[in-house]
C-alpha cells in the first residue's frame, strides 16, 4: 500500500513538473518575441526606406514634367533624348516604392495607376485620336502610366523621325504625354505627403501599429512584400516566359517593352524587396528589418537558420538574373532555359518568403493568388 501512494506521488509530481515546464516553455516565447524592438523596426522602415524613396520618386516625376513641358515647346531628337534618359531613372526609381501599397497608396490605387502592363497601345492611340479621354476610368488603367510613356517615346519598330513627327503632327499626343505624367506625379505627391510626419504622419501609425495581424502593420508590410515579389516572378518574368501558355513564350507581356529595359527595372525591384527585408535603406544603411526579427526569435529553416536562408537565396536568385541577356523580350525566346533557371530560383525564394517567414512572425497572408505557390 505504502508502495502504491509513493508511485502514484512520484507520478503526480512528474506530471506537475512536465506542465509546469511546457507552460514556462509557452510563456517564454512570447516573451523573447515581445523584447524585439518592432516599433524601432517600423520606425526605420518607414523614415530611412519608405519616405526618402517616395521623395525620390516624386522629385523624378517633378523633373520628368517640367521637360516634357521643354519637349513639347520646342520638339527635336535632344529633347526627346533627355527625356527617354529621365524616364528610365523615374521607371526605376518607382521599383523602389511599388512594395508599398497600403494606407494612401491602397486608398489611390497607385500600382495600378502608374504601372499596368503591358500597355494597351490602341486605346493610347484612340485616346489622342480623339482628343477627348479620362484617365481616371477603368478603361484606361492600362493607357497610361509608366508603360504608356514607355509606348510613347519609344514605339514598337519605328524610328526617332517617326517618332518625332507624331509629336510634331499632333498637339493632343503632347498633351496626352503630359497629362499621364501630370496625373502620376500629382498621385506620387499625395501619398508621399500622407506619409510625412509635418504632413499626414501615417509613418507615426505606420511605427506605433506593431501587430502582425490583420491590419497590423507587420501584417501589412510583410502581405505586401509578398504580393509585390509574386508580381515581379509571374507578370514580370513568368507571364512573358510562358508559365502560363503552356511554355509559349509570350515577349510583348515584358514591363517596359518598348525600350528594352525590363531587366534592369527587375533587378531594382528585387534589390528593393530585399532592402526591406533587411531594413537597409537604398544608400545601404542598415538598421533593424525583418532579418533581425527572423534572427531574434531564432526561426529555423531545417538544420539552420530561416534568415541565412533567406539571405542566400535573395543573392542566388540575384545572380541568376545578371546571367539573363537584355532585352527580357528577346531573352524569353532565345535563351528561355536562363530566364527559366531565374525564374526556379524566384520559385524557391517566394516559399521562404511567404510561407515560412509569416509562419515564423505569426502573419496571416490574406490575398489570393493562382500560381500554385
């Protein structure tokens, strides 16, 4: 009997001693996630990364109005030249802020707005034909923007004479020109200014807003990282490849076909997505992201860490698309097995990027796709 009550005290104090254990496990890992500094976090996403790189996009979009109004005063091959140069920095400098489509730049609809692609060439061309057009219907959402501009100084097949002479000929295709950039600057300078702490300040609710769920705006930043990434490995790379043709490669599909210079706008888009993620700002300052949350809680990716394996997957899938010759449009028919090998390395690093980093930071992604990733 004595043998009895001491087994079945040895047991019960066992079992104590396991949940006492498991419930001290539990509540320690909230605790280390919650020393994480995720307001510092925000703070330096939204001040050294966010604002300076709408500011930037905003004073090219200011740059690229006034010399189209120099263009359109007086229209000849440097005019047209020097504003050929200034779009493709402006191109590449909304790379660097099309990630961030949430708060004003959600409620603008500004990805749409400034870069729906591929351009829809007949109704630019019925838009100037006519005279009489309204950028803000849906019909025209792929009339204008980057890739109208793109169509419009560039053309498909045509020379600069050519080119020149449209101009020359025809007053409303000037104005057409510059009323799309007109309408992207006067959007770019909203959202930048609802940003602002002596503006709107969102980045002031942008930094305090610290949840990883809906709404949250962790939760926010890492949907949209995510929804950003799917856009460049499927309409910039996979569409035009022929993921989704059956392996017929698609070349007019390419983000900025007309002048030939998608790869290089690829490349700023994935360096952006990945400056991010490391909370390092475009002149390579590096502060607090999401590698050193990733890092903090210590989430793992097999025998290692999640975020070295995020990190040396962004630099593989880098080097796989320096390998891809320019244009992308000649690249996806002649050398596809290249632009294949990029486009598996993007396949992989989108796992990492939207199912196990939210996993790891408790995020919920809330839209929808259907690629199969």
């Amino acid at each position: 009997m004595k043998k009895s009550f001491f087994l079945l005290g040895f047991i019960c104090v066992s079992f104590a001693f396991i949940i006492s254990s498991c419930k001290k496990k539990e509540d320690e890992e909230p605790e280390i996630e919650n020393l994480f500094n995720k307001s510092g976090m925000l703070s330096n996403i939204g001040n050294n990364i966010i604002i300076p790189q709408y500011e930037m996009l905003k004073n090219k979009l200011d740059s690229l109005y006034q010399l189209c109004l120099d263009f359109n005063s007086n229209t000849n091959l440097g005019g047209l030249n020097t504003l050929r140069s200034h779009f493709h920095e402006t191109y590449k400098s909304y790379q660097w802020v099309s990630t961030f489509e949430f708060a004003q730049a959600e409620i603008d609809i500004l990805r749409a707005n400034l870069n729906t692609f591929p351009c829809d060439t007949t109704q630019v061309n019925s838009n100037i034909s006519s005279g009489v057009y309204d950028l803000n219907t849906v019909s025209n959402i792929d009339a204008k923007g980057f890739p109208a501009i793109d169509f419009l100084l560039y053309r498909s097949n045509q020379n600069d004479t050519y080119i020149l002479s449209v101009f020359n000929s025809s007053v409303t295709a000037k104005a057409y020109l510059l009323d799309i950039i007109n309408e992207m600057k006067s959007k770019v300078t909203v959202v930048y200014n609802s940003w602002k702490s002596d503006g709107g300040n969102y980045v002031s609710t942008f930094q305090s807003n610290t949840g990883s769920d809906v709404g949250g705006s962790i939760g926010m930043l890492v949907n949209q990282l995510n929804f950003d990434f799917e856009i460049l490995k499927n309409a910039r790379i996979g569409i035009p490849l022929g993921k989704q043709t059956l392996g017929i490669p698609l070349p007019e599909k390419v983000e900025a076909y007309y002048s030939g210079i998608s790869l290089d706008l690829i490349l700023h888009h994935i360096q952006n997505i990945e400056n991010i993620y490391l909370g390092r700002s475009k002149q390579g300052d590096d502060g607090l992201g999401l590698d050193d949350y990733l890092a903090h809680i210590n989430a793992r990716y097999g025998a290692g860490s999640l975020n070295d394996a995020i990190k040396n997957k962004f630099n593989t899938a880098k080097s796989k698309l320096l390998l891809i010759p320019s244009p992308l449009s000649q690249a996806v028919v002649g050398n596809s097995a290249i632009v294949d090998n990029a486009y598996a390395e993007l396949q992989q690093l989108i796992v990492l990027l939207k199912v196990d980093m939210p996993s790891a930071l408790g995020v919920l992604i809330t839209y929808q796709d259907n690629d199969g990733d």
